[in-house]
C-alpha cells in the first residue's frame, strides 16, 4: 500500500512539503528528492533498525511514533520517542558507523529513508536541493547536540 496513494504528485507534494526537513523545498525540487526517498511501513512494535548495526541512511517519520531504545541511558532518557516530521538515524547520512541505538515503531509508522548514496548523488546532482536538506537536517543535530550537552529531558521535535 501506498502511503501517498494515486492522487500521487498533490497528496505526496503536500506530505513531504509538511515535514520539516523539506520545508524550504520548492514543488519541483520535493518531486526529485521524492525520486530518491524509500517508503517504508513498520507495524506495531516492528524493529526499524538496531543498536550496532551499521547504518546507511536516515528515516524521516510521515506518520506514528517510534521508541528508541539504548544500552546508552542518557540517549535513551533524551529521545525516547519520535513522531511525524521527526528524523531517526540521521548521523548515518556522513558515516557507517554503528547505531547508537534500536528504534522500535510504537503503533503504525509510515517513514520515507533516504540513503547514503541517494544523499550524495542529490549532493553532485542538484547542490541546491541538497544545501537545504543538509541545513535542516544540521539544524536537528545541532538541536540534538545542545539538549544532550545541557542534560535536558527530551529533544525537540523539528
């Protein structure tokens, strides 16, 4: 099933357009990083990836909640759950390094990923487009950074 259904261009515009980390993206350019997003639908519970794996890409929320788990308490006393607009993994996107984590979907989650190579090739392709993700998604880890850095309890959703 399809998250964006077959009044495909409108609805899927609109949905990525409300997540923040496309926000600044204009109609034409949401089509080409669509082209390059995974859609991907976790049920209840469904694990959407684990703590020490490698990772490979970030995982944006559309829709539900995920938990994170850790063996790392202060990661998992400052971000236990994520919801719509939120991005999981994201540290990914600039090395395979291990997850410091294990994201468990709470109740339906629908989610897009973008991957490692995706991102770099949006980065060769079109600069533009890829300057304004890479912002966003460094204004939530410099967000992410200063909560931790300040023992705050929860971060900030985007």
């Amino acid at each position: 099933m399809k998250v964006f259904g077959n009044d495909a261009d409108t609805q899927k515009i609109e949905t990525l357009k409300n997540l923040p980390v496309f926000r600044e993206l204009t109609r034409k350019e949401i089509l080409e990083v669509d082209a390059l997003l995974h859609e991907r639908t976790y049920e209840k519970d469904e694990i959407i990836f684990e703590e020490g794996e490698a990772g490979h890409g970030i995982f944006i929320i559309v829709s539900g909640k995920v938990r994170v788990k850790s063996n790392r308490k202060l990661l998992e006393t400052a971000a236990p759950e994520f919801g719509p607009g939120d991005l999981l993994g994201e540290l990914s996107l600039f090395d395979e390094a291990a997850r410091t984590a294990t994201a468990v979907a709470v109740e339906r989650t629908i989610a897009v990923a973008l991957f490692q190579a995706e991102f770099s090739s949006l980065l060769t392709r079109n600069e533009s487009i890829g300057v304004k993700v890479l912002m966003e998604i460094s204004k939530t880890i410099s967000r992410r950074l200063r909560r931790l850095l300040l023992q705050e309890r929860s971060l900030p959703s985007i």
